[in-house]
C-alpha cells in the first residue's frame, strides 16, 4: 500500500490535549494489550479477546498505544504470505520503539496490505496520529472499530479516540464540479466528482486541485479548521486554446498515466490538454514508473512523449512553506504544495518557490530503498512586488486629554512662598487628513482645537495707583484659560497588520487668545488692607508647535483601526499674551491702579496629549 501525503500543516495540540491524548492512546493500548507470537501462532485463529502467548522482549514496547500482538487469522492464508506480513509488522513494532513514525507508518501499512489484523490497524493509526496525519488517524481507527471485534474496554477506548481525532479534522465540499473530474488535494488524488463519501483533511492549509480532460483545471488554497466544513466552487470552464499530448511507455507496457499529478488513464493515452507546460509521469505496481517529466503542449498540436518505465528504489516526499509554493524536481514543475514520489537513487535537485519569497534550491541524495522527507520553508522577500501596499487615503479623529506642568510666564513663575499654583489641565481634538505609501510612509494635514486650563492662589502681586510713584503690595489670583485653533502639517510612518503602530511628528501653527480672570488683595497708601473686584483681561496668542505622536491601535476589518495615543505638544511662542488693563481701586484715597504689564504664558510650553483615535483608509 503507498503511503497517503499528509495534507496540510500541523494543527498544535495544548499541553492539556496532549495530555488526554496520550492517556487515551495508553488506555487504547492496555485494552489490546496482547502479546507477539510465534510464528506458526499467526496462522490459527484466536478467539475474540483472548491474549496470545508472550515471547522475550515483548515488554519493551513502551510506546503509549502500541499493540504488539499478532492478532488471530479471519480468513485462509499462506504461510509464506503469513510470515512476510509477520516480519514487516515486528519491523514496525522496533521501528515505534525508536519514535521512527514514518517508517514504522509504512511497514504497519504493508503488512495490512498482506494480511489486514486488528494490531497493525491499530499501530497504523497510532503512527498516523503521531506524524499529525489526524484525517488518515481517523480513517485507520475507523476501520479499527468497523473491521475488527473487541471487547467493552477496548471498544470504548477506540471511540474516545475517533471522537478527539474529529475535532482535528475538517471536510472539502467540492461543489459545480464536472462529473468525473478528478479532485486531488495536496497532491494526494481523493478520487472523482462527485466524492462517494465526505472528503476530511487534516485541519490546516490545502491546496485543491480539480481537473478534467477538455476543461481548464481549477486550485485553490484553502484553510480549513477542526470540525468545520468548507466549499470549493470547481466550476470547471471548457478548454479554449488547447493541445494533445500522447503518451507511450516505450517497452509496450501498460501502466498508469499522470498528468499533473492525476491519473489520467493507461499506456498508451492520448488526450486534450491547455496550452502550457505539464507534468507527466507513469506509474505501475510496486516500484515500476518513471521519474517526472515536463510536457510543453502547444496549441492546435500533437506532443509525443515515449517514456521507459524502470524501478524507482527510492521515494522523496517535499513538504514546502508556505503550503502552495510550486515545487521542481529536476527542473520540471511538480506542482504547487506538498509532492510525494517514487525516483531513481542518487542525488536530485530540488527547488521551491513562490511569488514573494526567496526561492530555495536543495541537492538531495537517496539510497536505494530510501524513504525521505524534505521540508523547505521560504524566507519572505520583503522588496519583493507582492508585498509592496498600494497607496492610500487616510483620515483619522482624535481627542485627547492635556497636562501641563505648567503654561509659564511671569504669572506661574512669580509663584513663591504662600502661593498655591495647579497643573494646566485641558483637551484637545484633533481631525487629520493623509496620503500614505505602501510602505506605510505618510505625509498629510492636520486641524484641531484646543482647550487649557490654570489657576495660581495668593501670588506677590503689585498694583500701581496713577499718579503715586510708589506701587502697592499685596497678592493676586489668576484663572488662565487658553483656547485656540491648530493648522499644520505631518509626516509619519504607519505599519503592522493586526495591531498597527504609528509614529508621526506634526508641525503648524497655534493661534489663540489667553483670557485671564483676576483677583487680588492689597494695602492702600493708609495702610488699609482692601480687595480688588475681579477683572479680566484677553490677549491674543500665537505659537509655532510641533507635536510627536506615538500610537498603537487594533485593526477593525479592512478600513477601520481603533488605537490609544500619546502625543508631544510643544509651543514656541511668536506672539505672547501679556495682560494690559487698568483697574478701578476700591479705595477712595489711592483712585485708579493698574495692573504691571507681564507675560501671561512662557515662551516655551510643554503639553502632554494621551488620547485615543479612530482611522478610516480609503
């Protein structure tokens, strides 16, 4: 029997599953526990249940699961078809020994294939499972259950197995499909349209490849979960341009005919194909076939190939990331996906590829009788043309929350002893408009409003009664508030995909006004303490700023992006706000005071900006 490709990548276990698992293939193995017998055991019948006779060494099967009993004989066979069975199934029980999964798979497969018993169906399907070939694991256990008898024990341990492995595997529906196409998914042949029973794989990435003569074949790469179910639309459309190719083994053999990885019928065949390079190879019992073999089909034409079969001594399974990259076998396109096949011994090149990786080329060197796995992952060209974003149209909102330790001036600095002053405190909303590159670089434009807040208690204070030459002293308090409108431009740089990151650095123009309410408590030139009434003033303010901005965000479908930001915003000043009002003392003797003309804020100023934002991509 030949080995089925797994199909697909591996879908991990939690500790936690692992865990369960191996207790249950332990459980499996205890139910079936049986013994290897002697030779000429194999050959009598045994009854349901029963155990064989031990023999030296059969202890030494450590494998969780592992039956290693030769269960009774169901029908009449030879001896020598008995024994040959008998020796791949002891290979196989050594082979577990050593954790050699994949040929201990294929002797466990080749002794069924001699002599189908209840241990080397279960061994199989312990193996299987072991290679993370979950959907060929359910089958084998299946068969198991379905073919053999056994007792409660064994039967229930059996059941709890098929339902954990069918948590682990999906199923293809192939829908529109022709009636006889044939369906192979990677590059395994699952039979024709329409399938006689549900197509499983392996939950995980496949490619699907339906075919039939006279039409253009259909792939498509699918993820599929465990316990779900999903459609392939094979709508299969009639060749428009198309060749023949004729195909003849040149001994005079009959053998099997694949093109492109399909049987396509026996030595000789001739059919219709789409124009372009095909694969072909021929394949006959036990190791007769040929190694592949490109076809270039010509429109309107007839290509003839005259191949020899030969025994092929080795086989060479390529397993490529990512799972539809077109593997080459000596220059010859295999097809795209996993490839498994028979060769001749001696060394082969290999080469991988898909469109944005770096392609990779391995020399491989079977023996004669060698069973080998290659796997090859791609590195991701990043300069490669697939990768590169087309560019975009973006608009982002923002609002946020403003700290400052302080809006400077001569007001916040003249706070000393005696004198309270709190934290400038505001919000800010912003509205920003962008071009951005594929590669995520930005420019754009941005508008925003902005709002402060800052109080400073009993500060030293003077006030200047006109026409007394000496000022009075006492204190003041001041309510700051600034508003104003923000215009600029912005440069930035935009990546990642689930959770995208941005930086960006803002430069523009504030201009405002400053709105001071003040109050204040001084000593007349009598001596008498007296309180101003409050008096306000309004100064226009105009800064330069530059804002940084930092932001990490959550991507909400493909146009939309919520994220949390911190941004900078520093202000320069080019026009400072400086009280200039005069006051009416309440004092009859001292008359009409002022104010001293002082900067309302520094000419620097520092704001902190946390916030969140909402992203809109054209």
């Amino acid at each position: 029997m030949d080995l089925r490709s797994g199909r697909g990548g591996p879908c991990p276990l939690s500790l936690a599953r692992r865990s369960r698992a191996s207790r249950r293939l332990r459980a499996l193995s205890a139910a079936l526990a049986l013994s290897v017998a002697a030779g000429p055991a194999l050959a009598q019948p045994a009854p349901a249940g029963a155990e064989a006779a031990a023999t030296p060494g059969a202890e030494a099967a450590a494998t969780p699961g592992v039956e290693v009993a030769a269960p009774a004989e169901e029908a009449p066979i030879s001896e020598a078809v008995r024994q040959e069975a008998r020796l791949h199934f002891e290979k196989g029980i050594a082979l577990l020994r050593e954790e050699a999964w994949g040929p201990a798979l294929a002797e466990f497969l080749l002794s069924r294939k001699l002599y189908p018993t209840r241990a080397a169906t279960n061994n199989a399907g312990i193996a299987l499972r072991k290679l993370q070939r979950y959907d060929e694991a359910l089958d084998m256990f299946e068969t198991f259950l379905r073919d053999f008898t056994m007792s409660a024990p064994e039967r229930a341990a059996a059941q709890r197995e098929i339902a954990e492995l069918r948590a682990l595997v999906g199923t293809l529906d192939i829908t529109n499909a022709e009636p006889g196409a044939s369906i192979v998914v990677s590059g395994e042949d699952r039979g024709q349209f329409p399938p006689v029973k549900p197509i499983r794989v392996a939950a995980g990435p496949h490619v699907v490849r339906v075919f039939k003569e006279g039409y253009e074949p259909v792939e498509a790469r699918v993820d599929v979960a465990g316990g779900q179910t999903v459609t392939v639309n094979a709508k299969l459309r009639r060749l428009v341009r198309s060749g023949r190719l004729r195909v003849v083994e040149r001994a005079g053999k009959t053998v099997d005919v694949l093109v492109d990885n399909v049987v396509v019928g026996q030595t000789p065949w001739i059919g219709t194909l789409s124009v372009g390079d095909h694969m072909v190879a021929l394949r006959g019992e036990g190791k007769l076939g040929t190694q592949p073999t490109a076809a270039p089909v010509k429109p309107q034409e007839l290509t003839t190939l005259s191949l020899l079969a030969e025994d092929l001594d080795a086989s060479l399974r390529v397993d490529p990331t990512p799972p539809g990259a077109s593997v080459w076998i000596n220059a010859v396109n295999v097809g795209n996906g996993v490839w498994l096949g028979r060769l001749k011994a001696g060394a082969h090149r290999v080469e991988v590829k898909a469109d944005g990786f770096v392609p990779v080329t391995r020399t491989v060197t079977l023996q004669k009788g060698q069973r080998q796995t290659l796997d090859v992952a791609l590195e991701r060209d990043e300069d490669a043309e697939i990768w590169r974003k087309p560019p975009k149209i973006t608009l982002d909102a923002s609002a946020s929350f403003l700290f400052s330790p302080t809006l400077g001036g001569a007001i916040a600095s003249g706070c000393d002893a005696g004198c309270s002053s709190s934290f400038g405190l505001g919000a800010l909303a912003m509205i920003h408009g962008g071009y951005e590159l594929g590669s995520g670089i930005g420019v754009g434009l941005e508008l925003g409003a902005l709002f402060a807040t800052q109080h400073i208690e009993e500060r030293s204070a003077e006030l200047r009664p006109v026409g007394y030459q000496d000022p009075l002293r006492g204190t003041a308090s001041d309510a700051l508030r600034l508003g104003g409108f923000l215009a600029g431009a912005t440069f930035g740089h935009h990546f990642g995909e689930d959770f995208p990151v941005l930086f960006r650095l803002g430069a523009g123009v504030l201009v405002g006004q400053v709105r001071d309410e003040r109050t204040g408590r001084f000593r007349t030139t009598a001596g008498e303490w007296f309180n101003t009434t409050p008096v306000a003033d309004f100064a226009s303010a105009t800064y330069f700023y530059v804002d940084p901005e930092t932001r990490i965000g959550l991507r909400l479908g493909e146009r939309w992006e919520v994220s949390g930001s911190l941004k900078l915003l520093l202000l320069i000043g080019l026009n400072k706000p400086t009280w200039d009002r005069t006051i009416q003392l309440a004092a009859e003797t001292d008359g009409i005071g002022t104010y001293p003309q002082e900067p309302l804020m520094g000419d620097f100023v520092l704001m902190i900006a946390p916030g969140a934002s909402l992203r809109y991509q054209f």
